[in-house]
C-alpha cells in the first residue's frame, strides 16, 4: 500500500479516536497510546517494514478496537504473502464497519477480496465421529464440521486427529478459487501408552478425561492421542496437565500440587537414623528428616526400619502450627526372620504326614496279611505251596518297607519339631505395631497435647 492510499485511512482513525468523549484518564491514555501506535505503523508500512507495521497495528486495535485499523492489518498481511489472513481481515473490516465504510473503499476493498478469492481454495472438512482437530501444514485451523477455511493455493498436507481414533493425514493440492469438500472416516486406535503419575501431596488422586483413576501414585495403560489429567488432594489447589500419549511409551508425570491456606509443619524424631518413614502411605525420606509441610488434617504415619518394631499412629496436623512427633522405635535385637521357623514348621507337618501316611499303609498291610494266612485252606499246601509262599513274602516285605519308611519320617519329623520349637524362642514372627494418635490443640494459657496409643502386638 502506498502512502497516498494509507493517509487518508490515518486521518480517518484519528478523527474517529477524537470524536470520542471518554471521562477516565486511563481510557484517555489508552486512546493516545493507540493513535501513536497507529501513526507508527503508517510510517512503518511507508518504510517496507511491514511486519513490524503489523505488531503496531495490532497493539493499536488492542488498546482501541476501531474498524478502521483492520484494514491497515488486511493490508500488512497482504504484503507479506499470508492471504488467508488478509482476507479474514478485509471481511471483518467490511462486517464491521459496514455503512460508515465510504463507497470508494468499500468497493476498493470488495475488488481486494475477489482478487485474493482467486488465490485460495475454500476448504470444508466434515469427520466422523465429529469433533477431530483440523490441521493445515501442522497449524490447527480449527475442528469439524469445519467450514470456510481459506487456504492458499499450491500444496499442502491436511491432518486429521481425534482422542483413541488413528490421526488420518493427506498431502493436497489446492487450485485458486476451488471450493474442496473433504471427508474423513476415522478409525478407532488400539494402541496404548503406559503412565506413571506421582505427586507430593498426600491422600491424592487422579482424574483422567474426567474419570476417576485411583490414588497416586498411580500406574495404568491409556490409548494414543490427547489426554487431560488432573489430580485432587484435600487441603491442595487442583491440578491439571495435558498430556499426549504415544504408541508404546512408557512415561512418567510428576505434579507439584500447591497448598491452599496456611499449611503446618510435621516435625518426626525417632532417635533412629535411617527409619524409613510414609505419610498416609507416601514416602518420606529416611530419617534424620528437618519436617515437610502439609495442610491442616489428620494424617497417618508409619516408620519402618529392619531390626525394629514398625511404628504406625495418626497425627492431626493444625493450620500454621508445627507439630513435633518423638517415635521410640522398639529394637527387636537377638531375633532372626521368620523364614527359619516356618521351613521347620512346613517341615514337621509335612515329615509326620508322611509318616502318618506310611504307618497307616503299614498297618493295611499287616491286615491284608492276616486275611491271606486264614483263607488258606488246610492241605493246601501241596501243589500251590511256592505260590502261596511268594505271596506271603511279598506282603511281608511290602509292610516291613512301609514301616521302616514310616519310622524314618516320625524321626525327621520329631526332630524337625524340636527345631521348630527352638527357633520359636529367636523368632520375630510379626513386628509389634503401635497404633497410636496424636492431636494438638490451643488451651487457655497455651497448648495440649493428646497421646492416645492403643498397643497391639
């Protein structure tokens, strides 16, 4: 655009700012701002810097939306070859200044318009299922049904994209003034991504497009494509991530939540270095610990640390105030695991059901001998005595074999029980556990602090 074309739109610009009656200094303000902001862009455009003329017209409108800057702006886009964009702003110009635009730009305007028509194709694109993101060379221009879209001519590559469908992409060649209908049948993705979600605020959980997941941290499979995670925590400001999940990845999202109000601080003691210690089920860290904070509530605690008794109770956690805990952790020193005892234990029972077993075959045996001598019939013997002999023997042997195995096992087994039972002396079978509460609360003159531990072992 030449200068001769730009003043005259200048001079209209500011007379309209002018004619403005505007009681409030910062509107008074804004409207200089946005005169000056405009003659720069005049100047600008004068110079061939019609990028930068562009920002200031832009900021222009910003501060002081008039139609009239939307020419300017029309122009600028223009000149720098981005069509699409001129034409959206010469349409807006003529939407919004309709009669006040004189008929000799109007109709300067309107020959811009059908010059620039016959640069770009109109792009309609309609999806199934609807909803899919429309993409022109990777910039999203909008979702179906999608109508009107100008785009230049020449080639480029259209993407389609939908949540658990298979994103469907085609290189096009558009034609000045073509009007291209485009439909896209989209298929639904099976592929997956695997997530991990963790998070420093306790008792929290996530929310995947609006479903509940479960509590963090959290591990589950989720489709390719777009997804919305949020994760809630009492006493913590919501918070939501975007998150685009691949075919085949395996990701990990960790979520810094944010207090509301005042938060408290735990402070744990244990005397012990080195006691692992979890916070309605999140790890902590291992001791010594400064103190972390957390909101107001009432949390659980258990500290843990082999060759102790396990540590676990419930601590209310007040607004602001610092709650100190002192943990006596029990050593269970001199014991061994339980694995020992209970192999000797598997070992006793499963020794004497043998045995039980075999003594119980052995005496089967003995009687199924008794039956065999008294069926003999008398003088029998003759023809059939080797016969009858070796059937004798051979119930014989079979109830002397099951009785030697069965007294081996009654051994193996009384002295696998008098292992167990020693063991049962140096054993630790359960850790003790301590269930205990501890509140704090303001008291006339000061404060209180209740201990309510009822002990289980």
């Amino acid at each position: 655009m030449d200068a001769k074309r730009m003043k005259p739109l200048a001079a209209v610009f500011f007379t309209c700012l002018c004619a403005v009656h505007s009681p409030a200094r910062a509107d008074e303000d804004a409207m200089t701002e946005a005169a000056q902001r405009f003659q720069k862009g005049v100047e600008l455009f004068d110079e061939g810097e019609h990028g930068a003329a562009l920002a200031e017209f832009h900021w222009a409108y910003s501060l002081k939306p008039h139609f009239a800057v939307l020419y300017n702006i029309a122009q600028c886009y223009n000149a720098i070859g981005d069509i699409e964009k001129a034409l959206e702003y010469f349409e807006r110009y003529t939407e919004e200044g309709a009669d006040q635009i004189p008929k000799k730009r109007l109709n300067e305007v309107n020959d811009s318009i059908e010059h620039l028509m016959g640069l770009v194709a109109e792009l309609t694109v309609t999806t199934h299922p609807e909803g899919a993101t429309i993409r022109v060379d990777g910039k999203i221009v909008g979702t179906a049904p999608f109508a009107g879209a100008y785009v230049a001519a020449g080639p480029h590559s259209l993407e389609v994209s939908f949540p658990g469908f298979m994103p469907l992409q085609e290189e096009v060649v558009f034609t000045g003034g073509q009007k291209v209908n485009k439909l896209f049948k989209l298929k639904e993705d099976s592929r997956q991504g695997t997530l991990e979600v963790i998070t420093n605020a306790p008792k929290s959980k996530v929310y995947i497009d609006g479903r509940e997941m479960g509590a963090v941290p959290w591990t589950g499979t989720l489709i390719v494509g777009e997804h919305t995670v949020v994760v809630k925590a009492p006493g913590y400001h919501d918070a939501t991530r975007p998150l685009v999940v691949k075919p085949g990845e395996e990701r990990t999202i960790e979520i810094e939540m944010n207090m509301k109000g005042q938060p408290g601080k735990l402070v744990i003691d244990t005397g012990v270095q080195g006691v692992q210690l979890f916070v309605d089920g999140m790890n902590k860290g291992k001791t010594p610990i400064k103190g972390f904070m957390l909101p107001p509530g009432i949390y659980n605690v258990h500290a843990t640390k082999e060759g102790y008794a396990d540590w676990e109770g419930d601590v209310t956690v007040q607004e602001g105030t610092p709650t100190s805990m002192d943990l006596e952790m029990a050593a269970t020193a001199g014991k061994i695991g339980p694995a020992g005892f209970w192999i000797g234990a598997s070992l006793t029972v499963a020794s004497l059901a043998v045995a039980g077993t075999f003594g119980i075959m052995t005496l089967s045996k003995d009687k199924e001998l008794d039956s065999f001598l008294e069926a003999i019939p008398t003088g029998s013997e003759g023809a059939n005595e080797i016969e009858l002999r070796n059937k004798y023997n051979l119930l014989k042997d079979d109830g002397r074999r099951y009785a030697l195995i069965a007294d081996v096992f009654w051994g193996v087994g009384g002295a696998a029980a008098l292992t167990t039972i020693f063991l049962a002396f140096f054993t630790r079978f359960k850790k003790p556990t301590s269930k205990a509460r501890i509140d704090f609360g303001p008291v006339a003159g000061g404060g209180q602090l209740l201990l309510t531990a009822p002990w289980s072992f």
